[in-house]
C-alpha cells in the first residue's frame, strides 16, 4: 500500500494530507504514455537510421555478400572473354588459314541476341542494372562460343577432307612446257591489244601453238564446257572444291564433258586461237571464292624456291595480254 503523502498549508500553518483526483491520475497516465511513446520512437528511428533492425541487417549482410558474388562473376566473364578472344584468333589466323577456309566476320562473331524486351523482367529492381548487365554479358559469351563451335565444326570436317583438299588445290601449271618465258602476259593490270587500255588481266596467257595439250591442275568436276566466238572463246570451267575453280580459254578441241570427275594431270583440252584473241594461246585463270587470285602463287608443285623467284620477277614486265 502507498504512503500517504502530506504537503505543508501556509494558510493553517500545518501539515495536511494529500489527496489526487482521478482526472489527475489518468492526465499523469497519459502524459507518461505519450513521452514513452515519443522517446521509444525516436529510438527506434536512430536505431533504424544508424543501426537498423535485425532483419534489416540480415537483408544487407545478404545483398552484400551478392554484389561481392557479382563483382567475381564479372571478373570470371572478363577472364573468359580473354580466352574467347585468343580462341577466335587462332581460329582466324591459324586454322582456318591451314585448311584454305575464309575468317568467320567480326560481325557474325558479336552478332546481337535480338529481342527489345528479352530483359524486361530483370527492370524495376534496386540492383536491376547490375543483374541485367551480367545477364547481357551471358547472353554475348554463350553466343560467341555458339559460333566458335561452329567453326571448329567446319575446321574438324575440313580436317577430315586434308587429303581431298591438297589433290583438289590448282597445284601444277596447265600445260608441261618448263620455258617460263612462253608465258606472254601475267596476272594484273596490262594493256588490252584491242581496246589499248589498261585493266585487270585475271590470268595467265600461255603463247602456245594450236594443239597442245591443256591438263587439269587439280581434282575436281568440270562445271563448263562451252563454244564462243566472243571473249575467251572455247572455254572449260574446273570446280575444285574448296571454292576453288580453274578457268582455260581459247581452246581449240574438248577432251572431257560437263559433269565429268577430272583428276589432277589429266588431258582435258587442246590450245587454240578461240574468241578474242591475237594469236594461239591458253587463257589460265584460278578464283578462289568467285575472285581472280594470281596463278603463279599455286605453282608450288611445279617450281623450286629459284624458279619460283624467277617467274615472279618476269611478272613484274608492263606486257600486253593476248585477249
């Protein structure tokens, strides 16, 4: 039980007891409540704002330990981007260039994934712009190994063919005459006996008489067998393979049909004097992939480093082609 409390009357001169209404005890109660109320919540804002709570510090300590998860992700996807990046090189410069095979392009290579809204989902969050990046630089590595794979599949299966390749490759010169000086014009830009201009000679004029004998340089499937009055004449187009093809022009007589399977060193034609052109000879031509490329660079089978120098100096002359 409480004590009863006394406080002093001036009026009276004594002591007299205290008593408290009940309106003051519940203004007491109240007021109690409310600066309780207030100080617990400023504590609470201070400890939420310098501190917070628990479960808050859980949720950091989480997201935390994920960014640091992310920061090791990205650095494993710049190692693997390295290592992408010297596969690719090699590829281009070193295997593909062994089994005569064009570079795959820099823009098949970082082609896009496509799609606006492939990352739409990832949007809206705190951490969106980190998780979306990551998810693009996924996306680019996966689709850049897709086509590395891709190539190693074409290198692998050119592997396979090596021996196909290297009968196929236009590998000898078309006729067995060794005078490198019968050779009256060469590959690049001569004058036209016709037309007195200067353009692209794409091959080898041969200055031989009518008859002699045109063989094949390489494996391949005659593609065309034809009769002209005009341009290179009477005229057999060689696939190879490979995209590779050999041309003969100014032909005098067929040895062989379309469709045909030649094998290199085989009879295929006769020279001549056919369609535009000053005198007898064999018109020579090698494309790779549909372009003139210079014959003598696919002698190799022919010719010793000396003759090899040789004819390269002799091509060096301003001649004029014979067609």
């Amino acid at each position: 039980m409480a004590k009863p409390k006394y406080v002093f009357n001036q009026k009276t001169l004594t002591y007299e007891r205290y008593f408290v209404n009940w309106k003051k005890r519940l203004l007491g109660v109240l007021y109690f409540l409310l600066t309780t109320g207030a100080m617990a919540v400023v504590m609470m804002m201070v400890m939420s704002r310098f501190f917070g709570s628990p479960q808050e510090r859980i949720l950091k300590r989480e997201l935390n330990f994920m960014k640091f998860q992310y920061d090791l992700l990205n650095e494993r996807f710049t190692e693997l981007d390295k290592v992408l990046k010297e596969l690719e090189e090699r590829d281009n410069n070193i295997y593909r260039v062994i089994f005569e095979a064009e570079p795959v392009p820099s823009s098949v290579r970082r082609a896009g994934i496509g799609g606006s809204d492939r990352y739409e989902n990832m949007k809206g969050y705190s951490n969106s712009e980190l998780v979306t990046e990551s998810a693009k630089r996924l996306d680019r590595i996966a689709s850049q190994l897709y086509v590395q794979s891709k190539s190693f599949d074409e290198v692998f299966d050119l592997a396979k063919r090596k021996n196909e390749l290297i009968a196929s490759i236009p590998a000898i010169r078309p006729l067995k005459d060794k005078d490198f000086r019968r050779i009256s014009s060469y590959f690049g830009y001569r004058t036209d006996p016709f037309y007195k201009v200067s353009k692209l000679h794409a091959g080898l004029d041969f200055s031989t008489p009518t008859g002699t004998d045109v063989f094949v340089t390489g494996d391949g499937v005659v593609e065309t067998v034809e009769k002209s009055y005009y341009g290179y004449g009477n005229i057999i187009v060689v696939n190879h393979g490979f995209g590779y093809r050999t041309v003969y022009g100014h032909l005098s007589s067929f040895k062989v049909k379309k469709g045909e399977k030649v094998k290199r060193g085989q009879l295929i034609a006769k020279t001549g004097n056919s369609g535009k052109s000053t005198s007898p000879h064999l018109h020579y031509e090698v494309r790779k992939n549909n372009v003139p490329v210079n014959p003598i660079h696919f002698f190799f089978n022919d010719l010793s480093p000396a003759e090899y120098e040789l004819i390269l100096e002799l091509s060096t002359a301003q001649t004029q082609s014979m067609d």
